[in-house]
C-alpha cells in the first residue's frame, strides 16, 4: 500500500464543496492519479481518524490551453468525494 500522504494531495476548498460538506456530510479532496476508491478510503481513515462511507472519484481531464502562438495543457487530476458515517467530522474543515 502507498504511503497516505501520496494518494491525498490536498483538500479542495470550493463553494459546491463547501455546501457538500453541510449538508451530506461530504468532503473534496484531490488525489492522486493512480489512486483507486480502496485506497482513498484507507488513506483518508488513517489521516483524520475516521470512519468512511463511500467514496466516489472524478477524473479531470486539463484544458488545452494556448500561449500567443503555442499551445500547451494543463495536468490531468483525480477528485474524490468521500462521504462520512454519521457522527463523523474533519477538524481540518471546521472553521473555513
């Protein structure tokens, strides 16, 4: 198994998020590439020291993007949604 700070990058922090998190007791978070649901949901129970329900994963695809006459793309990126047990609850989200 993969170390858990290398499948969870980083919480994502947005206004959809944010409303998921009050509601359904769901939490963003981009990780990695390669990272299938399993391990998500080990890597965030051993991080926050709870308990997870479900896992649901978005691949990103990057735009293509273009600078004067050349054209480039943004990185491809992992989003998952995990949802909570009842009772469940990130400090790391309390307070934003």
């Amino acid at each position: 198994m993969k170390n858990p700070y290398q499948i969870v990058k980083r919480p994502l922090l947005t206004e959809k998020s944010d409303r998921l998190r009050e509601t359904d007791n769901q939490y963003c978070f981009e990780v990695a590439v390669g990272a299938n649901k399993l391990e998500v949901k080990a890597a965030i129970e051993s991080l926050f020291e709870v308990k997870v329900s479900s896992v649901r994963i978005q691949n990103r695809i990057g735009k293509a993007k273009r600078m004067g006459r050349f054209t480039g793309k943004r990185a491809d990126w992992k989003k998952a949604i995990v949802t909570l047990k009842e009772g469940e609850v990130i400090e790391l989200f309390e307070g934003v």
